[in-house]
C-alpha cells in the first residue's frame, strides 16, 4: 500500500511545528509541571494543536491520540500518535536532542512514523515496507552481535533499573564497549543509522515509542518489550541489532522467541 500522501503531510507537519517551537526555545523555556511531574511548555501545546489540525484537515476519518491531551476517535481503522515535543527537558535546558514525533497506527500495527530534530535541522522516517531514511538516505542497523563491541543507548536509568532489573542494567554497561545517551528520540537515531547497537527504555508511552516500532521494523532492528511482546503500550522497550538479540533476551529475562 503507498501513504505517499500521509508520509508528506507526516513530515510536513513535523516541520512545521518544529519550526513553531524553535521560535519559543529562542525566545524562552518557562515550563510547568504536569501531575507526573514532567514538564509542558506553551511549545509543546501550540505544536500539537498545529498537527492535529493538518490531520484532521488531511485525514477527518482517523483517530488521534496525543501527548498533552489532543484526541479523536477513528472511524477509518486508523489512528495518529502525536508527541509535539518529545524530550520537554532537553527543550527546556537548552540541549539541542528534542523532537517533533509523528506516526501512523493501521488495523493495530504502526506503518509510518517521523522523528524530527528542528536544531539539528535533520529528520528521521519510516514506512512500512519501504525503508527508514535520515533525510533523503536510507539507512540499516550495525551487523555488531558481540556485546564487548556494542554501544548501549539507556534512557532514564532509574527507570531502566526499576523494569529490567538493576543488576541485568549494571551488567549491560559493565560488558558493552561504551555507553551514550542522548535523550530517546535521538538515541533511536544513532540506532537507526548504524552508529549506535542497543537503546534501553525503561518508562514511556505510546507518542514515545510508535515511531521507533517502525524505524525498528524497516532498519532491520529487533523491538521488544520485557514481556517479550512487540506493544508500543507496555511502557517501556528494547531495540537492538538482531546478532545481540539472544544475549540480551538471557541477560534481561525475556522470553525467548517461539
């Protein structure tokens, strides 16, 4: 099936907001404090307001579920999952690694999605059975399959601790080569692009993991959750490369492949 035309107002629209909220980051961070603590700008709200009306204006017949509350039922069997603004603290200090995620959910499955980086100006995306690009080049995961040789990619260790357990954790960056982390969008970037082999998240929702399901799915990139199910709702998520699989379904506890 082609999503020709909701790949571009996808990106379009990431975009566009992107550029709505480069102009509230030059200009000033003031954020508030949502009931579970993590913050909310005025950038992450004007963003979602803009994309949800170029989807509804695109797409009146799909659902939409978004980060700070922006939601309508699908009568087409498909729904939107918006996070305006993912990584609100790196927006909020100044660190230059938040993004603008977009994807698209169909009969269940996630078949599109965009990661854009408005200070980096670069833009992830992927759709099913056609690829993963950054930018205008398609991109595939490392071939490492030795844990000695990986890069570990963790977001929230406290969180990661909490679900994968605090010892699989610490064994995790005692035995990969090294450890970096950017912030969950970014981190899934590195991934998708080669530069990085294993991203750890212990705590997220929906908005923060659709669009990594299929960057996984069209990267070549294996993802599960600590169930052993592929859910982008079980509130949290392993990516690798498919040579580590194994070894980190013992390490972490996950259940093995049937």
């Amino acid at each position: 099936m082609s999503y020709d035309r909701e790949v571009a107002v996808m990106i379009s629209s990431a975009k566009q907001a992107g550029e709505l909220a480069l102009k509230h980051f030059r200009s000033g961070r003031a954020a508030e404090e949502k009931e579970d603590h993590s913050p909310v700008t005025i950038a992450d709200r004007e963003c979602e307001i803009l994309i949800c009306r170029r989807i509804v204006e695109a797409f009146p017949e799909d659902g939409i579920t978004a980060e700070e509350g922006s939601a309508a039922s699908s009568r087409s069997g498909r729904r939107w999952i918006v996070d305006p603004i993912d990584g609100t603290r790196d927006f909020v200090r100044g660190n230059q690694f938040w993004a603008v995620q977009i994807a698209l959910e169909a009969s269940g499955r996630v078949v599109l999605g965009v990661v854009h980086f408005p200070c980096l100006s670069e833009t992830l995306f992927a759709v099913s059975g056609a690829g993963c690009y950054w930018n205008e080049t398609r991109t595939r995961i490392s071939d490492i399959y030795r844990l000695e040789k990986a890069i570990l990619m963790i977001s929230g260790l406290k969180s990661a601790w909490e679900t994968w357990g605090a010892n699989a954790v610490r064994f995790l960056t005692e035995e990969c080569w090294t450890v970096r982390s950017y912030g969950g969008s970014y981190d899934v970037a590195m991934l998708a692009r080669g530069m990085a082999d294993i991203w750890l998240s212990g705590s997220g929702m929906e908005w923060d993991y659709a669009p990594g399901r299929i960057i996984a799915q069209e990267t070549g990139a294996v993802y599960l959750t600590n169930d052993g199910s592929d859910r982008i709702d079980a509130r949290n998520c392993l990516i690798c490369t498919p040579g580590l699989e194994e070894e980190l379904r013992r390490i972490l506890g996950i259940a093995s492949a049937k």
